[in-house]
C-alpha cells in the first residue's frame, strides 16, 4: 500500500470510485469535523478545572482521531474478502480483552462499571473496539447460514451469547442492548426464519429484563427517566440538566462556546451528553441539520446495500448503518428524554479513543463496500464489451 493512501484527505483515488463511496467519505469527514468542534467546546470548562487546561480533551480525542483516520483508510484499502475471512481473529482477540475486564484487578473501573483496560497510559473499551468485528463475523456467517452445519451454527451463537454476556457483566446493559440489536437486523436482512428471530428477540428482552431486576441502578434508571422531576437531585438529575439545555438552545442556540449546562451542572458533558451541549450552543435547527446528516447516511447506506450484489456485503453496509446511524439516534434519544438513560456515546462526537476508532472502521466499512460494488460494475461492463468484440470478430470472420 502506498503510504500515501495512509492521509484521507489528499487520496488521489478518490475520483475513481462510485458516487456513493465519495459521498459517504465526506460525510464521514464533516461528520468527525461537527464532532470535533463540539467536544471543544463541551470540554473546555472540565479540562481547565480538573486538568488546568482546557484543551486536555480535544488534544486527546484529536489524537484518536488520527489514529482512527489511518484504521478508516487501511479499511477503505483492504478487500472486503479479506476482512471477512479474518474477522474471527478480532473476535477472538477483542472477547479475550473483555473477558479481561472482568478479572479484579486488571479491568479498570470507572464510575462504578469495569468497562476498560490500562495497557500502560493507554485506556481501551473493548465494547467498542467489538463492533466493526461484530459486523464483519455476522454478516460472514448470516450470509452462509444455510449452508453451514449445526455445529458451526451453534458454535458462533455460543460465541455471539458469549460476548453478549460479557459486556452485560461489565455491566453495561446499553451496549449489549446495541450489538444485540446489530446481530439481529443482520441475521433479519439475511432474511432467517421468523420462529428464529423471534426466539432471539424474546431471549434479549427477558435477558434486558433479568439485568435490569437484579441491577437496582439500572431499575432506577429506567423508572427514573418517566418523570425525572421526582427525584432531580438523584436519579433524575442527569435527564432534567439534559433537558435544561435542549431547551435552552430555543431555536437559534446559545452561541458556540456559550453552553451553561455544560459549566459543571450537567454530568460529563463531553461524553454520554455531549448532544445536549450541542443542542443548547446550536439550537433546534442545529439540531436539525445534524438529524439531517445522519438521516442522509442512512439513505446512502440502505442504497449501497440495494446495490450490493453479493449478501455478505449487503449485510456488511445495514450492521454499519445499524451500529453508526442506530447509535447515534439512541444517544439522542437519552439526552431528550424519550429513552432511559444510558452510557451508550454518540459516535465521532463523545469522549473517548475506543469509540472514535470503532466509529471510523465502520465507516470505513461502508466506504468499502461501496467501492467494491463500483468495482463490480466495471468488471461486468468491460465482461460485456469483449463478448460484444468477440461476437462482432465472429461475424466479421
């Protein structure tokens, strides 16, 4: 690979890739660019307190930017093939890491959920670094499921269950809720039997259900959220703060930089409530116009996916829609009180390196298969001009 091809923005090949491919790499750009602005902005006031500088998170989060901006080209760059033939090795390896995080004293803990692991100064979520591979090994094995034996079948479901299990534990019942969700609209577009499906959804809500009567934060979390105002110094702070500066962006915004629920009222404003932030500076047409971008992402996914000729890449472009653009409205979602709150962040906006690169692969992800596609069609079309050139040769002979 040229290492040239390693810089995103100064790729020379654009130009020759399908329409879809360069759209959804801008979008991608302006996506991460919004993103970056915001975190800037909504972390400013918590780096200068806890840190003395003000820049301490935006430095960070450009960092991993970077690094997931490299990963983003690297996947632009590989066959698809190739990815999901070796999409078991990351499961494997990422699952390990998880189950790590469950072993005391090495899973690093962080506001009462053990959800990281300290590889030296470098803090990783394993959760999030699963769901590129989670994608890539669904659609592998949805887009072959008739032809695999039961065994196979019931070794990756294992699979699938075990690392469901292990992101519960954490616990961290929102992200498992997330990938559940991923695996199931894959094996649904790969069209499994209704009784299959059904089956599956009923075992994620009676797990949901179990986790949520055995963990009394998360019972609280979910009572909470219907009428915050009963408890809004406990359990309902978070969602009143939320609310608070979503309605105080009216429908202008504050200013960029002019957030005051971000001035230590509203928790963690650069991670799980960063829309929140953005809300208040950008206001209802800022917000908007972000709904906006995330609902033309999706339009240009579903399409790569109708274009797609091969199952496993249509598989591959609806588990990365499902996983970016699912993500992203759920987190919406929570900051304005219509679900429960949760820990899930809002891809290329929220603090956090795990999550930055995870986003950046999926996307990657879509890129790619949208470049392919592309590739498809030239093949076929240069197939047709020398059976044309050989039938004309024929004739002519």
């Amino acid at each position: 690979m040229d290492l040239r091809y390693l810089i995103p923005f100064f790729d020379p090949k654009v130009q020759t890739w399908a329409i879809e491919a360069r759209l959804l790499r801008w979008l991608t750009f302006l996506w991460l660019f919004i993103g970056l602005v915001v975190l800037f902005s909504a972390s400013y006031p918590s780096g200068a307190t806890e840190y003395g500088d003000g820049l301490y998170f935006f430095k960070r989060q450009l960092i991993w930017a970077i690094a997931g901006m490299v990963g983003f080209n690297v996947v632009v760059y590989t066959r698809l093939s190739t990815m999901l033939q070796t999409a078991k090795i990351g499961i494997i390896l990422i699952l390990t890491l998880l189950l790590l995080t469950l072993i005391p004293g090495i899973g690093t803990t962080i506001n009462g959920a053990t959800r990281w692991i300290s590889l030296g100064p470098v803090v990783i979520q394993p959760s999030e670094l699963m769901k590129p591979f989670l994608v890539l090994q669904a659609a592998h094995l949805y887009s072959r499921w008739n032809r695999l034996t039961w065994l196979v079948r019931i070794i990756w479901l294992c699979t699938f269950s075990l690392i469901l299990a292990s992101i519960l534990l954490q616990p961290n019942l929102s992200t498992t809720a997330l990938c559940g969700m991923i695996l199931w609209f894959i094996a649904f577009a790969a069209g499994l039997p209704y009784f299959y499906l059904g089956g599956i959804a009923l075992a994620g809500f009676l797990l949901a259900t179990i986790s949520v009567s055995i963990n009394d934060y998360q019972r609280r979390r979910v009572l909470s959220f219907t009428n915050p105002w009963a408890d809004s110094m406990g359990d309902g702070y978070q969602l009143i703060q939320s609310l608070l500066a979503v309605a105080s962006g009216d429908i202008w915004g504050s200013g960029f930089g002019l957030s005051q629920q971000k001035l230590h009222f509203l928790p963690i404003p650069y991670s799980d409530f960063i829309f929140s932030v953005y809300a208040e500076e950008f206001g209802f047409v800022g917000a908007l116009l972000l709904l906006l971008l995330l609902a033309t992402y999706s339009i240009i996914a579903l399409r790569v996916a109708l274009k797609a000729t091969r199952m496993e890449h249509q598989l591959v472009a609806i588990g990365v829609m499902i996983a970016l653009v699912g993500q992203s409205f759920l987190n919406i979602g929570v900051a304005t009180g219509v679900l429960p709150t949760t820990g899930l962040p809002l891809p290329m906006f929220s603090y956090g390196g795990s999550s930055m690169i995870g986003s950046l692969l999926l996307a990657g992800l879509l890129v790619r298969v949208a470049r392919e596609e592309n590739q498809a069609d030239v093949l076929i079309l240069k197939e047709r001009r020398l059976r044309r050139q050989r039938y004309v040769s024929t004739i002519n002979n």
